[in-house]
C-alpha cells in the first residue's frame, strides 16, 4: 500500500488536496495532505524553506510511513524535492505537479522571471497570494477561482529566498513530472535537465497549474500511475 504525502504550492495548505485525496483513497492508498509552516491553519508560524524541508521528513518520521510517494506542487517541488533525498529507503518516488525543482545553493526565486516576486517580498515580508484575475486560462470555473483566492495565505518570504540544500542529485531518485499544458509547454530549465535521467519521466495534463482544483480526478488518476511505475 502507498502512502501518499502531498504538498500544495505558494498561499496554499493541506485542504487543497481534499478531492484528489479522496480519489487516490478510493484506489486503495494511504493519503497524507500536509500544510506547511506558515500557511493556512499554520499561518502566522515563522518558516524559511528549511523549514518547509523539516516539516515533510518530520511528518514521515512522525507517522512511521513506508512506500512513500511525495508529491509536491508548485513552489513545494523545492522542498519536496529535498525531502526526498533524506527519507532514504521510505521513499517510493517523489512527484513534481508543475513545480519547481530544487538546485543545491539555489532559491526558489533562481532560473525564472522572479522580479515582481523579489520586490513584493523585500516590500512586505511575504509573498502575497494572487487575486482572482492571475488564474485566468488556467481551466478552472469561477467557482474553483474564487475557492483558491478564498482560501489562500501570505507565503512566508525566506521560503522563496533560502537556499536548496540537496543531499542527494535529483536525478538519482524515482521521479515523475507532471506538466499542466495551459501553464506552458515546457518545465523550467532546471526540471528539464532532470528529465534526460532515465530516473525520470514526464506525463503531460490538459490543464492548468492548479490541477487539484481543475481536473482533481484526473490528477488523482495520474499519481495512483506514477505510483506503480
């Protein structure tokens, strides 16, 4: 049986995995949706990446999972990814939804147009969440915008400027990537670069970058597969 831990991206926590747990439950898994420090019921919780990195190898430690399969979304590919390589022979595979990869000594702010990103946080601290017109053409109904806004919180900012600290090369660990096709064509150079390993492999969505909002069954689907590759 696998045991699923799954972490949502910037602004967002364990409750926005609700419809795609319920579908990798209804395959027979275990599923762990985890909010990390900062966000959501945990806002106001001081937290930097490293953080982030602790609160996923704490939460398997603390539940004793074995046959696990990270799944990280969005920003928490950069924390997943290290937490993957510090789980040792917990780990089943590790699975990035559209997101980020870490690269040692690397913010997750490095590789991508991250300027307005940079200066919001120098201004506030924090990574404020988005408003409801920056989800346009991603595939989701008003209803899953106004769900997401609703339910979003300020990133804490030394999340996206602390450096990756790998403990092991990416390309060594079990790995796919899922690439939501509205959100472009192509992951960021450095997730692209992963994908050469015969480690990795890519399975492409018809969606957009929140897809456990957009197609959550779907999502579901694609990571009991991953599972059993």
């Amino acid at each position: 049986m696998t045991n699923f831990v799954l972490v949502a991206g910037a602004w967002l926590g364990a409750w926005a995995w609700e419809e795609t747990a319920a579908g990798l439950r209804a395959a027979g898994h275990d599923v762990h949706p985890l909010t990390l420090s900062g966000l959501a019921e945990k806002r106001g919780v001081p937290a930097g990446q490293q953080t982030h990195v602790q609160d996923i190898v704490s939460e398997v430690e603390r539940l004793d999972l074995r046959d696990v399969v990270l799944v990280g979304h969005s920003y928490a590919g950069v924390p997943v990814g290290q937490a993957a390589g510090r789980i040792a022979d917990r780990l089943t595979r590790v699975v990035f939804v559209d997101a980020n990869v870490p690269v040692d000594g690397e913010s997750f702010l490095s590789g991508w147009s991250s300027e307005q990103v940079r200066e919001a946080i120098e201004a506030h601290g924090f990574w404020p969440p988005l408003t409801a017109p920056d989800f346009a053409g991603q595939g989701l109904t008003d209803e899953q915008i106004t769900r997401i806004v609703d339910g979003s919180t300020p990133h804490p900012g030394a999340a996206a400027t602390e450096p990756a600290v790998l403990t092991r090369p990416l390309g060594e660990l079990p790995a796919t990537y899922v690439k939501c096709l509205l959100d472009g064509d192509e992951p960021l150079p450095a997730a692209a670069e992963l994908l050469k390993s015969e480690r990795w492999e890519r399975v492409d969505m018809d969606t957009g970058h929140w897809p456990m909002f957009s197609q959550p069954a779907e999502l579901a689907r694609v990571l009991d597969q991953a599972a059993r590759a």
